[in-house]
C-alpha cells in the first residue's frame, strides 16, 4: 500500500489517483487495526505561513476521506510541515510535485 498522495498546485482536493490509494490504506488501518498520522506538506512556494495553512488542509482532506471510509476518527491524526520538510530538493517542477503531498505514517 502506497503512503503518500500527491496534489495539484495551490490545492487540498483529492483526485481520483488519490483517492484509490486511499481506499487500499482504508483496507490495510482496518485490517491491521493500526492507527496513522496524516502529514501535510508543500512546495517551497509561497511563505512560511501559508504553506503551513495549506499543508493542514491537504492533511485533513485525507484525513476527512479516511473516516468517510470507515477509518475511526480516533485513529487518525493530521500534521501540517509546510514547506519545511521536502522530500525532494530543488526548484523544479519536478521537485515541486514530489513535494505536494501527504504521507501517511503508522503510529
């Protein structure tokens, strides 16, 4: 199961990539009977404050799928990092969209 979905610039909505990977993490929280972190993250676009503002909602927009997925909202928490922790460097495109994400973590 793949932990990290990736998001269009400026934006926390899910697509429909996304939202099939989630289904297979609901699958596995459940089946495993685990409880995850949703981190949020950004480009390095945009200032420190706002990336932190983005990052939260891109977390909690997973977040919120997971427990319309059945996921107890109990087990899951959400963290923003902003553009504080890419995951990789560069100021590319690229590198940029690798860097749009939430990752899903096991507690």
């Amino acid at each position: 199961v793949g932990d990290r979905v990736f998001f269009a610039f400026d934006s926390a909505e899910l697509d429909a990539d996304a939202q099939e990977l989630l289904q297979d993490q609901v699958a596995w929280i459940k089946q495993y009977d685990k409880s995850v972190t949703i981190e949020g993250h950004c480009d390095e676009r945009g200032t420190r404050e706002y990336n932190l503002a983005l990052g939260e909602k891109r977390a909690q927009a997973v977040k919120n799928y997971l427990i319309s997925l059945g996921v107890a909202a109990t087990r899951v928490g959400a963290v923003s990092y902003g553009k504080e922790r890419p995951a990789v460097i560069g100021s590319s495109e690229a590198a940029w969209g690798q860097n749009r994400r939430s990752v899903t973590t096991v507690n």
